[in-house]
C-alpha cells in the first residue's frame, strides 16, 4: 500500500498489559467511525505495512486498546510504540456536499469573496487551541483559522478553496514590518 493512498488514522501511544496489546490514539473527529475495524496499516521503515486486528476496545477520547493478530508479548508491542497507523483513502466516511477533507484541497487556489484569487494550500496544522490553514500568499506562508465561517466551501472540479478572510488578516501580512525606532538620546548621559 501506498501512502499517499491512505490516511492517518493515529499511532500507537503505549504498551497495555503483558499480552501484546497496545494503547492507540485515533486522531480523527470521529473516533467512533473506527469501532470495527478489522486491519489497519502500520508504518515501519518507510512502509507501511498491513496488521489485523484480534480485539479493539475503545476508551476515553479517541483511545482504543487493539490486540494485533501475531502480537502477543509485551516485548513484540513495544516495538510498535510511536507507530503511525493508516488506513485507505476510501474508508474515509463520507461527507455533505459542502465538506472536504484537508487532504483533498492540498494545492488547491485560495479564493477570498472579496480580494479573489490570493495563493495556493500548502497545509494543515493542528495546534491544541486550533487549526489552522498554511497558504502560499506572496511568497510567504500566511495562517489561516480553520472555522466554517472562514473556509465556505471547495469546489473540486475547479480545484479552489472558496473563503472569506476575517477582516484585517490579509493586511497583516501586506503589511510591510516596522523596526523599532532607536532612541535619539542615550539616557546614560547628561547634556553639558
């Protein structure tokens, strides 16, 4: 399996137990959505490589305890700790007409409603308190808040990400930067 066919699902946290069982967070909006699967990929060594799965129990905030087939010493599951999990593009669950994916517009043309065409999607980040939206704009990278009042829509057959920019970001980032002024007088000395 190809990478840039799959998706991170999340990665393995710790180990659970003497038996091989492992501790996986599902960094996903709906966890849930996972409850019943039967393999996911794994990468190692700049594969990824397919595991299937024996029991997933889930926990608390996107946690799950997953007992792999061919894994059952806590040895064999240490080796897996800090291990990205994949799965397939096409299992990702379907959305509303309106809603994308952040991988789907990667590359995509930003265009603001009232500035028009601004620069391309280069990212997504996901900060504790946000996420946020790395565009090329002037040669620069500019951030954007991920909120539905911002990004509007995508149209995929176009290949553009409509948005309407809070008022005063773009100007941020127009703006050329200030240096400081210097004091004129050294407050050290005294005029004779």
């Amino acid at each position: 399996m190809n990478i840039d066919a799959c998706f991170l699902l999340g990665y393995i946290v710790k180990t659970h137990g003497t038996k091989g069982q492992v501790v996986a967070f599902f960094d996903v909006d709906y966890p849930e959505d996972y409850e019943d699967l039967e393999s996911v990929f794994l990468q190692q060594g700049g594969r990824l490589i397919p595991f299937f799965i024996d029991a997933l129990e889930p926990q608390a905030k996107g946690r799950f305890i997953i007992k792999f087939e061919d894994i059952d010493t806590m040895e064999k599951a240490e080796q897996l700790r800090g291990t990205s999990l994949y799965l397939p593009l096409d299992e990702l669950p379907e959305l509303e007409e309106d809603q994308f994916y952040f991988h789907e517009v990667i590359g995509y043309q930003v265009v603001d409603a009232h500035h028009g065409p601004l620069g391309t999607v280069k990212d997504f980040y996901d900060l504790p308190q946000q996420q946020l939206m790395a565009m090329d704009y002037l040669d620069q990278e500019m951030l954007i808040p991920v909120m539905g009042e911002i990004l509007l829509r995508a149209d995929h057959e176009a290949k553009q990400l409509h948005v309407q920019l809070p008022e005063g970001l773009l100007e941020v980032y127009t703006q050329p930067t200030q240096p400081e002024e210097a004091d004129d007088q050294d407050s050290d000395t005294e005029e004779a």
